[in-house]
C-alpha cells in the first residue's frame, strides 16, 4: 500500500497545485467582523473553499461558525488531528515574480501568499488523506484536518473550536519546520510604567524618548530630545559609543534630537539584532542628567534591560534547562514624553521558568525602581516528551521520506498548537529553505510540498491503522 499511496499522491501533484492555487487566489488577511463571519469575507471565503474542497474528496465535513472547518476521514474513534490555518498576513506591493493573490509555479517554485504559510502545508496534509482514502487503505480509527482562519491574529479560531471539541489523543500542525518541534517555550509580554509630575527644573534633561513598534521585534529604531546638554558633550559620547548602534546627533529648536539605528531581529533570537532602544538608553546614563524623577526612570530601565543583557541577568531571571535553552529578554517598545513612561517587553522562557522564579522576580525588581509592572501570568511553556512514541513515529517518517536525521527541537516562538497538551508542530519547512515566510514573493518548493503529503500520508497510517 505504501507504493500505491506514494504513486497516487505523485501522480496527482497537478491536482494538487491546481487545489493550492484555489486557496491561494482567496485575500484571506482578516477582515472587519460581520454577522457570521467573526474575520470578515476572506477567511469566511477561504473557509468555504475548503470546506467544498475536502467534502468533494469525500470527506465528512462540517463548519464551527466560520472559525474553523473540519473533515473526518472516517467516523470512528479519534486519534489524530492535524491543524492548519488558511489566513495570511497582509500583503505589500513590492512582489516581483507575480502578484500575491495570482499563484505561479515557476523552475519548481509555488510563489503566492499562503503558499509556505499556511496553504500549502494544509493542502499537503489533505493530499495525504486523499491518498489513504482513494488507494482503499482501511483506518481503524479517525484523521481529522483542521482548518482555521485567525493563526496569524491570536488563534481565536481554535478557542472556539476547542470550547466545542476535544482535543485528540495527538495532534500537529504543519505550520512551522521539519523535522519536529516538541518545545516551545513560554512567554512573558508585559508592559510596564511610570508617571512623573512637571517639575520644571533646569539642567540636562530628556523630553521624549522613542522607540520600537512591536514587541516581538528586536527594536531598530529609537530617538530621544534631550535638553540642557551641550551639543559637544553629546557628540563626545556619540564617539565613545562601543554597541555597534548608529547614531546621529542633530540640534532643533526645543533641544539635541539623538537618533539610533540598530539592526532588527525577532524577539525569539535578540542574539541576531541590535537593540536601538537599549543602546540608546545607555548612552542617555552617560550624559550629565540633572537627578530627577523622569531621568531616574530612563536610567532604571537602562540598569534593568542594559544593552546586550538577553538573558535577563539584570531582571534576576537567568536561567536555563538542558532541553529548552535559555531564557530571552527583549525591550520592544519604549515611550516617554516628561510625565509617563511606558515600555513593553518580551520574554521567552524555557521549561524550567514559571511565574514564581520569572514573574514575581521581575515584578519585584521593577518595584524596587519605581515602575509597576502589568498584572497577569505568563503563557507556560508547552512540552511533549521526545521519547514518546507520537513523536518517535513522526521522526521515523521524516527519515524515511527526507533521507535526513530526524531529531525532536525547542523554539523560542510559539506555534499553533502551543495550548494543546498533546500537539507538536511538524514541518513543512526546512533550515536551509528561505521561503519569504510573511515577506514579498512567499513560495514553496513543490518538491517538498509533494514529500510532505508522503510523510502525513505514512504518519496517518501508522498512527490510526
């Protein structure tokens, strides 16, 4: 059977191609909320393409109020879910090779929005259970594919969902990289703030300080106005600078405008950006401030998230385990204008960390230099155990269909199954591939689209004969 399935499913690739097109055609970004459609017309649209697409395969289908749509193979007991999603990222007009809702294949490439992201993965997983369906191949318990329509925006989709269902004995998302993730480490955001009366005094002093956009990035941008300092002495400092930050110095009618630029990165690895805001910060402590409250705050948060600390040395929170790594910290956002102070950060924390030795510490911390951080427990990590045989089936079947060593991994990111207890996220990416995930000219290789609907194909078998 295995022959004949591996033949059906290559002998369909056209098919298959043709299926994604279909999806892809479809502006899935979320939209405005209407009635029945809690993500506006393109995700409501996309879900009913699927939901056509998976019932013409003969496929018991059903829609969970335009959130999420399923199909069952057969209607036996459980075992495995698979989850993808069929929303997308907005778009820009800097596409080259086509436009991003108009899919090509060109020199063994799928190129269109969703493609890598997450069309293509689900058509693969679809394929897969085509394959099992139309070869005759008996399954004495239930594959169900799941299809969402709000990853990219919270996963609000699956709230709904699994305020219905039950989660499966096991399940995985082909919405992240081969061979398996069976780790994803926790997540602390919060933000953070101060409030300062006028108090009108003389001297060195800055007026407002910005920088970042989003807390999940590695900040590459970050300005701060600065008065009551020399412009030598800020040029002076300027020089001394060691970070490896740009900056520019420009003098403007209400004081010296010091700009920096540092390089962005996700938050999940800062180790490969260069963070503007806590460059910035720390060249602020070196100016000659007068010693009030609106300084103090900026240098606290300076001494609490000093400039190339990723690890949360100064919070009080290093940490690491042998399976997750270690814990990362990243200043985001930070806002200040001479009466408030805001800041955002976000930290991902490996299995060891909980809300006792990571919470509460910084919280602690934060208190001891005036600033009150937001209230809330962290998101915990998620762990399947390496050794179990869920994920030891899994690596078996990417071996074989990969010809590459399989080996369970940990993530600083989060995936789609990150709430589930039992979910692991399983391909269809790979190391060596950039497939433009989120940016302009987003492809699959069709190559690896086809191999994936092999490898679900064999885990299916395995899994729920």
């Amino acid at each position: 059977m295995q022959k004949q399935i591996e033949a059906f499913i290559d002998s369909h690739k056209e098919e298959m191609l043709e299926d994604l097109k279909t999806l892809v055609r479809i502006n899935s970004v979320r939209g405005e909320e209407k009635p029945g459609k809690p993500y506006g017309d393109g995700p409501a649209e996309v879900l009913a393409a699927a939901q056509k697409m998976m019932a013409g395969y003969g496929f018991a289908v059903k829609n969970y109020d335009n959130y999420v749509v399923t199909g069952d193979f057969n209607d036996r007991e459980k075992q495995l879910d698979i989850l993808a999603h069929l929303d997308v990222v907005p778009v820009t007009e800097d596409w080259t090779v086509t436009q991003p809702f108009e899919p090509v294949v060109i020199d063994g490439k799928i190129y269109g929005r969703g493609t890598a992201d997450d069309k293509g993965p689900a058509i693969a997983a679809l394929y897969a259970m085509r394959a099992i369906r139309e070869c005759g191949v008996p399954l004495s318990r239930n594959v169900r594919l799941i299809l969402g329509s709000d990853e990219e925006c919270g996963s609000s989709d699956l709230d709904h969902y699994y305020g219905i269902e039950q989660e499966a004995p096991m399940s995985f998302t082909p919405d992240a990289d081969f061979p398996v993730i069976n780790i994803e480490k926790g997540r602390l955001a919060k933000s953070f703030t101060a409030s300062f009366a006028h108090d009108g005094e003389e001297g060195g002093r800055v007026l407002a300080f910005h920088g970042g956009d989003k807390v999940n990035v590695v900040p590459a941008n970050a300005w701060a106005l600065v008065t009551g300092v020399p412009l030598e002495t800020v040029q002076t400092a300027v020089a001394g600078d060691e970070s490896g930050v740009r900056f520019t110095v420009s003098e403007e009618e209400s004081g010296i405008r010091i700009t920096a630029k540092g390089l962005a990165g996700h938050a999940s690895t800062p180790e490969v950006g260069r963070n503007a805001i806590c460059a910035l910060l720390a060249l602020l402590a070196e100016l000659p401030l007068v010693d009030n409250a609106q300084n103090n705050a900026l240098k606290a948060v300076s001494e609490l998230f000093p400039f190339g600390d990723l690890c949360g040395t100064a919070l009080g929170v290093e940490m690491e385990d042998e399976i997750s790594g270690k814990i990362t910290v990243n200043l985001g956002v930070l806002d200040f204008d001479g009466t408030s102070l805001k800041g955002i950060f976000d930290s991902r924390v490996p299995i060891c960390g909980n809300d006792s030795n990571v919470t509460a510490v910084i919280a602690a911390k934060m208190q001891e230099k005036g600033l009150s951080l937001e209230e809330g427990p962290m998101t915990p990590p998620h762990h399947v155990p390496a050794e179990s045989a869920f994920v030891q089936t899994l690596l078996a079947s990417y071996e074989k269909y990969s010809g590459k060593k399989g080996e369970a991994r940990a993530i600083g990111g989060g995936t789609y199954v990150h709430d589930l207890e039992r979910g692991v996220a399983f391909g269809c990416m790979s190391d060596d591939v950039d497939n433009h995930m989120h940016g302009d000219d987003e492809f699959m290789l069709v190559d690896v689209l086809v191999m994936s609907a092999k490898i679900f194909a064999d885990v299916i078998c395995k899994l729920c004969s």
